[in-house]
C-alpha cells in the first residue's frame, strides 16, 4: 500500500509540473563505477521506530563545492571531471518527534548497479552507502528500493533558476521558498526548509512529505530560518 500510494502521489505531481521550469539540471556524467559500496560505521544507535513523515534533502552544490574542490573525498561531485551539480540529493529521511528512526536492520552493501543508477542524483559513493545505511534500512529491505523511491520524489520536482534567483536583490529565505512552490503544484512555502550557514549563505533545501508522500508543512526543526531572514546562493563563480 506504501508503494502505491507514493507512485499515485508522484505521478500526480509529475503529470502537473511545468517541465519548462528544468533550469536547474546541470551536466553528468558518470564514468567508472566503484564494484562495491565502502563499509559504513554507524555513527549512532539502531532506532526501529515507525516513521511520521519524510523529509527529501537537497544540498546545493555550488556552496557545498565551495572550499572542496581539489578535495579527493568529493572529487566526483566537486571536481567538475564529472560535470557540474546545482541540486543533489544529500537524502531522504524517515521522521519521528520521539526520534528518527536510523540503523534499523544490517542493509546489504549497495551493488554497483545500485550505484550506477543513482550517481547523477547522489554524486558520492560513500553518501550513498551511508543514506542507504541509516536511512534507507528504515524504509527497504533493498537499496534497490529506496533510491527507486528517492528517484521518483527527485523525478517529480521541477526546477527554477536558482542562478537567476541569486541576482535578485534582497533575497530573503521566504523569496526561495516562494520561487520552489511557484514552480511546483501542490507545493506551499511551508512545506519548504532550508538550511542556511552562519553568514546566510544556502546550503540546503529540506521537501517535507506525509506518510502519503505528498507535500505538507515541515515542523520548526525541518523548515529552518524565517521567511524574513537574508538568504544568499553561491553561483559557483
């Protein structure tokens, strides 16, 4: 039932989406696969609780690949050997407000085609590994199934100029936020989170989902600064 109601809520959403609004989709290309995923040490302990809500989290490249661009750790995704990223997935995220639920059971490694599939959408091998590690273990039994369902959230979502967006004077977080639903039926401001660094720079957007996977409001730890606070988007210039 969980999987029928994600694609009946996706396909909606897909079918209503301005597909003009792609702006944001850079270049990829994937070049050699790793055969297999690295080891992941939990960095907490199993929490096997029922998941609330999904939060689908976007890292904005350009800042991210701001300092890490001769970095070999992020070489895929900040080198530009293996093209350039606005947008990518850091993760999807099942919630609960008695904790997340993280570490559930001990996943299988994802398989290289597991990372084929997915490396223009999560440009780091260890990212994925360890989405699928903490998060995914939560949702899937396969990692084949939770970047199948984190691919039909990302292919849903119709994009605006964030490059043209940065130009704009006085930006505000609640002007980014505006922009994203304005470009995404059934999406509404506060359905949106963002997270800012200390000098008010984007870093991350954070989509909060139902249990239906359809847009709804994010709650005060998922939506982040203000409407009123000043945002900026590093172009990657």
């Amino acid at each position: 039932m969980l999987r029928l109601a994600l694609f009946a809520a996706c396909a909606c959403l897909i079918a209503l989406a301005p597909i003009s609004a792609q702006a944001q989709a850079y270049q990829c290309r994937i070049g050699q696969v790793p055969t297999a995923a690295p080891h992941i040490t939990p960095t907490g302990p199993p929490r096997n609780v029922p998941a609330t809500s999904y939060v689908l989290a976007l890292s904005w490249s350009p800042e991210f690949c701001h300092f890490r661009k001769d970095d070999k750790q992020h070489w895929r995704q900040c080198s530009g050997r293996a093209g350039r990223f606005g947008f990518i997935v850091h993760g999807l995220w099942p919630q609960n407000p008695r904790g997340d639920p993280q570490y559930c059971r001990k996943p299988a490694a994802p398989t290289s085609h597991d990372i084929a599939k997915n490396l223009c959408v999560i440009p780091s091998v260890r990212l994925l590994a360890h989405e699928w590690a903490r998060h995914g273990s939560c949702m899937a039994k396969r990692p084949a199934t939770y970047f199948k369902i984190t691919r039909i959230l990302w292919n849903s979502l119709r994009w605006p100029d964030f490059d043209h967006l940065s130009r704009r004077d006085g930006l505000t977080a609640g002007m980014i936020r505006q922009t994203f639903a304005a470009a995404n039926p059934y999406w509404e401001p506060d359905h949106i989170g963002l997270k800012l660094n200390e000098k008010g720079w984007l870093e991350e957007m954070r989509l909060c989902y139902g249990l239906d996977y359809m847009p709804t409001h994010c709650d005060s730890g998922s939506f982040g600064p203000p409407d009123d606070k000043a945002a900026k988007i590093w172009r990657g210039l």
